[in-house]
C-alpha cells in the first residue's frame, strides 16, 4: 500500500474596512472607490496537497529536499519515501517491521540471539543526502541502530554496514534525539559526526563520534570511527559514573550543523551533581541545560571538543530547553541590526521556559537567534582563559570531578583545535541569544527561515499544527508575526523537520501523520492597498493597476513609477468634491484629487455603478468627471438612501 496524498482546503475570514480609511482608495484598473461604505476582504481559498503515510500507526520522523532535484525523502516507521516536489509518491522503500530484540547485542543480523524475538517497528532517526556521493544515508532503531546507504534515484540498497561493533549507533528508537552533520572531503572520503542518546548504553554506544564515509559503498572501513586506539579516538562516551550519580542522564542532540572549519552541535543534557552525591528521582526532578558543541572538522582526536551553556532571556525570564534550530543567513535588514556581514552565518533556535520538564516542556516559548561570530567568540574567550590557568575544565558529567585548568603559553586564534591539555572544555556561562519573539499558550516545536528582498523570514511551527510567519527586525524591535496558518488538520504538532522547495515558493511541513506544502506568501488574501501594506509581510505590495496584493516580479510594469506600491505612504489616495450629492441633482461636476497614481495621460473613464459611463478630464493630478443625467438615475423610495460606487479605469 503506498502513502496517500491528499488536498486540503482552508479559508480565511472576510474582514471589513471602512471607505474613509487611506487604505480603501483602491485601484481597479485604476478603479476608486468613493462612496462605498465598505469592502470585504479575504474570502479566498488557499489549498494544501498533503501526503500522508500508508498506516496511520507509520509515523513520519525526518524530512529532506535534495538542493538540485527538489526531490523530497521522508524518513517513517518502516518507510523511507521518495516524492515529487508536489508529494507524489516516486519510490517506497521498506525498512521494517522484522524481527528483534533490544537486549540482542551484537544484533541478530550478525549472530544468532537467545532472547525472544517479536515484530520491531523501525523508527527512522536520521536521514541525510551524501551530496558528494549521490547516495541517501538512513538509520533507524532496529539492530542495535544500523544505517543503510540507499541510491538517491531509486532507493536501491548500496550497503548496510553492520559486521563491526561500531557500526550500531543506538537502539533508542525515541525520534528527535540523534543528529548527524556530513562534511564532504573534495575527491577524498567524506567523515560523518554523529550525535545520539544512548539509554543507558554507555559501553555499547558513543554519545558524539565521527566515522568514515568512503566513496567506494563497498568499503570495509563504511562508518568506521575516524580514529580508534586504546588511547585516542574520534569518539566520547558518557561515564557509568555518570550514570550512578544521575540514573537517567543522556544527551538528546536536537540539532547539527558545520559553519567554517567547525562542525556545531546543540544538545539537552541533565545537570549533574558537582559533588558525589547521587541524584537519583524521576527524570522530571532534574534540572536540563541545553549547550552548543563544538569540533574542528578534521580533529580525529576530538581535542578541540567545547561545549558552552545556550539560551535567551526576555523581562527576566530564561528559556533554556532548547525545541530546534536553523542555521541561516540573516540578510540586510537582520544583518544590520546584529552588526554582522550578510553573508555571516545566524543561528535561529526555539526555547521552552525554565529547565525542568524537558521531556513535557512548557508552552511557554521563546525565538531567538545567535550569530556564529559571537558564539565563537564565546568559545575562544573560555579556551584563552583556560590556557591562562584560570578556573576547572568544567565537564563534570565526563570527567567526574573538578579539573584544574594547565596554564600554557599558547597562542589561541580564531582556528584553534586544542592539545592534549585542556580538553574536553565545558563552560558554564551562558551563551545569550537575542529573543525576537515569545509565545505563552501554543508551544514552538521547529523553525526556519530564509531572506526574501534583504529581509529575514523566520517560519516556527507550533504544538497545535499552525505555522507562523515572522519577519525577523532583529534587536531592538525583535520579530513582528504577521500570518499564522494552521497547517496540521488534526491539530497535532509540526515536528522539526520542515523544508523549502527549490525556487521557494513553497514550505514542507511535516507532522506525525502529514507533509504538507504551504505556500511562502498569501498575499492575496489582502484586498487593500492598506490592509496589504500594513501586513508587516515583506513579500507583498501592492500593484495599482491590478487592484492586488501580490509580491513585485507578478506585477506587471512594477518598475515604472507609481505602478507598484511597496509602502503605506505609497497607496493611492484620493479626495472628491464634492463628498456626496442629492439625487435631485443630476450632472454634477465632480473634482477628484488623486496622488501617488501611475500616468493618467492616456485616457480614463468614469463609471458610476451600472448606470452610466463617461469620459474623464485629466488635468494633472485632478480629474473632472460628470454625475450622471436625470434620465438615468432610477426612482428611489422616499426614506431609502442608495450610495453608488464611483470607479475610474485608465488605458494604459
């Protein structure tokens, strides 16, 4: 059975706007609208196509657009998809359910097991396109956590590494709390680092490592450790120690990216005790801190290994349980206001309030971003302070005890990738994001974002399925939302996975039970000159001969003066003399005034409802029409009042 596809339809509520407001002098093919008591906006209808999985129990976990096909791979329970740009299923490719256990260690696909096998949904818990290779790299929880290398076109099995102990990554089969980064190598074997929960399996399982990824599918050494002797290796593991002291203590890598020469990953992480004693509880007892990691990309001895303390703060309240994260370009607009080039790398990230309850985090939630200039700043003020002997190494969940930082005559530059001293180095003051928006009710689960016309577009999915639009001013003034959508039909949450599609026109969004396709802009749903400009939606002016709301490359001549309106000053406005006229009076001279229109020397008719039409006088920016005749203005009722709508059309 293949996964569904479906369409669905969503309105938006008509809205009214009184005539005298600046915004209602509309322009339909020139047309103003005088006397009108009101116009109603917005009874459009937007449709999304959908695509769900084939079981309703197949949940969808991880999503990726290819950058050159625009091809989508989603990663399910038991699935991995190929479909079009318009969610038309290309390829299916099964991973599960099958036989296990997760005490079989090694797994049975390696030997046989004593312990009772039952039917094992596989959760997909990573998947990302090897660009450099044209294969699609996919892991689940089955066996222990075995990844498959699969052909992008076709979805054909190229190899599944499993004949060495490191090949099994984590049978946790929670989704969300493993992240791989892949950094290619130009005609050399590209390296994998990969962060993931362990549950509990400190001996079996790394929390953080960098493998192998050889061009050849076939090699032995597919996903091998970078480097393993019994003295150094391309790996950490968390302590049994560790375990003692704080019996559910993992690390959940929310997010992963690689920015310069350095490869960054963000984490959820208990606190633990600084002295010995145990803190044993319930995981809701603990205290979690969210932390940005940090490796050089070629360092196989993960001496360069930082981890510093995130999060952001607004009136006095500290968000600190990260969501997700985005690394972005900021754009002018954004770039400006953070005093960073706009070529410079942001990170954008989603925090819940306070601590506690990571696992039922509050719906209190913040957005925030970070510039990479200042996290590396950061990062290389605590390694300068460090190497001056000042203070402990400050990782006490992997070294167990506080340890003396060596003080050594060592430059620190902007690429330090540390020594045999000093590291792993933790922190533990916090690195501050910049809040640009907070939300109390409808928890943030993802984000992303991209530039449109020098500004930055922040998207934040939410915990009841809507999508919210923010154009990110940066500080002072923070994000302003201008457009929620609600995305999810059954309401359910917008997992972190979201997408772009090529020419981004469209966002993929994904939840437990659906992929859907929004559209970047909606503009028009606006239908005055006010109410679009006013919208706060970068995307959307107005152009004046068309009498719509649209982005500027649909209107048609949007580079000739006054024919596209990009700011509320800009809209046309207009003043007639006089206001109102009796119907007793017939042929009445009408003056209107009229700024900011495109030129009239063409020609312009005056159109009085479905009465009459006549020729207009254009003198500047004054045009003289005449009301119509006593012959053709019908009787109305004594008592009855009648406004007509007044509209002017220019040849042009």
């Amino acid at each position: 059975m293949e996964g569904r596809r479906s369409r669905q339809v969503t309105r938006c509520s008509g809205r009214t706007f009184p005539a005298g407001s600046r915004g209602s002098a509309v322009l339909a093919m020139l047309g103003l609208w005088l006397l009108a008591v009101a116009t109603t906006v917005c009874q459009s209808q937007t449709t999304f196509t959908s695509f769900h999985p084939e079981r309703r129990e197949w949940a969808f976990n991880h999503l990726t657009v290819h950058q050159t096909t625009g091809a989508l791979y989603i990663g399910a329970v038991n699935r991995i998809y190929k479909v079009s740009a318009n969610l038309t299923l290309l390829v299916s490719h099964d991973t599960g359910p099958e036989d296990d256990n997760k005490a079989c260690y090694p797994p049975l696909i390696v030997q046989p097991c004593s312990e009772p096998l039952t039917s094992t949904n596989n959760v997909n818990k990573l998947l990302l396109i090897d660009y450099s290779q044209k294969r699609l790299l996919a892991c689940g929880s089955l066996y222990q956590g075995v990844c498959k290398l699969l052909r992008l076109d076709d979805l054909f099995i190229l190899v599944e590494p499993s004949h060495k102990k490191e090949h099994y990554l984590s049978s946790v089969n929670q989704t969300g709390t493993m992240y791989g980064v892949i950094v290619p190598s130009h005609g050399q074997d590209g390296t994998l680092f990969i962060g993931t929960a362990v549950d509990g399996k400190q001996d079996y399982f790394p929390t953080i490592s960098s493998r192998k990824l050889p061009r050849d599918p076939e090699s032995s050494a597919m996903l091998d450790y970078e480097l393993h002797t019994d003295f150094v290796s391309s790996l950490i593991k968390i302590p049994s120690d560790t375990l003692a002291l704080v019996s559910h203590f993992d690390i959940y890598y929310v997010y992963g990216f690689a920015s310069g020469s350095f490869v960054y990953f963000l984490t959820v992480q208990p606190e633990t005790p600084e002295n010995s004693m145990s803190s044993g509880g319930s995981s809701n007892d603990l205290f979690y801190t969210s932390r940005i990691v940090r490796l050089c990309k070629d360092d196989h001895k993960f001496h360069s290994y930082v981890s510093l303390p995130v999060g952001c703060v607004r009136n006095s309240v500290e968000y600190r349980l990260l969501q997700a994260a985005y690394l972005a370009k900021p754009g002018r607009a954004l770039a400006a206001s953070l005093n960073i080039s706009a070529t410079d790398d942001v990170l954008f990230t989603v925090f819940s309030k306070g601590q506690k309850q990571y696992h039922r985090p509050p719906d209190d939630s913040a957005l925030c971003v970070f510039t990479i200039k200042d996290i590396n700043a950061r990062i290389k003020d605590r390694l300068q302070s460090c190497y001056q002997g000042e203070g402990n190494l400050e990782l006490n969940w992997l070294l167990g005890k506080d340890v003396q930082c060596t003080k050594a005559p060592v430059p620190i530059d902007d690429s330090f990738c540390g020594l045999d001293i000093n590291q792993p180095l933790g922190g533990s003051q916090l690195v501050t994001g910049h809040t640009l928006y907070t939300e109390t009710r409808d928890r943030m689960t993802s984000v992303t974002s991209y530039v449109y016309n020098g500004y930055c577009v922040a998207f934040v999915g939410t915990k009841s399925g809507r999508l919210k639009k923010i154009r990110v001013d940066g500080p002072p003034n923070g994000g302003v939302q201008y457009e929620t959508v609600q995305v999810i039909t059954d309401g359910s949450p917008i997992l972190r996975d979201m997408a772009f599609s090529l020419d981004h026109t469209y966002l993929y969004v994904m939840s437990e039970r659906q992929v859907t396709q929004v559209p970047i802009e909606s503009c028009e749903q606006y239908g005055t000159c006010g109410e679009c400009l006013s919208s706060g939606d970068p995307h959307c002016g107005w152009c004046v001969l068309h009498n719509m709301c649209s982005q500027r490359e649909r209107c048609e001549r949007a580079d000739e003066p006054h024919r596209f309106a990009a700011a509320l000053p800009q809209c046309v406005s207009a003043t007639v003399y006089p206001d109102s006229i009796a119907v007793s009076e017939p042929s009445v001279p009408l003056l209107v005034k009229v700024s900011d229109v495109p030129d009239l020397s063409a020609g312009i008719t005056c159109s009085f409802g479905n009465l009459t039409e006549v020729e207009g006088q254009v003198s500047g920016n004054q045009i003289l029409c005449v009301s119509p005749a006593a012959k053709d203005v019908p009787v109305i009722p004594v008592d009855q009042g009648k406004y007509t709508n007044v509209m002017f059309e220019s040849f042009y």
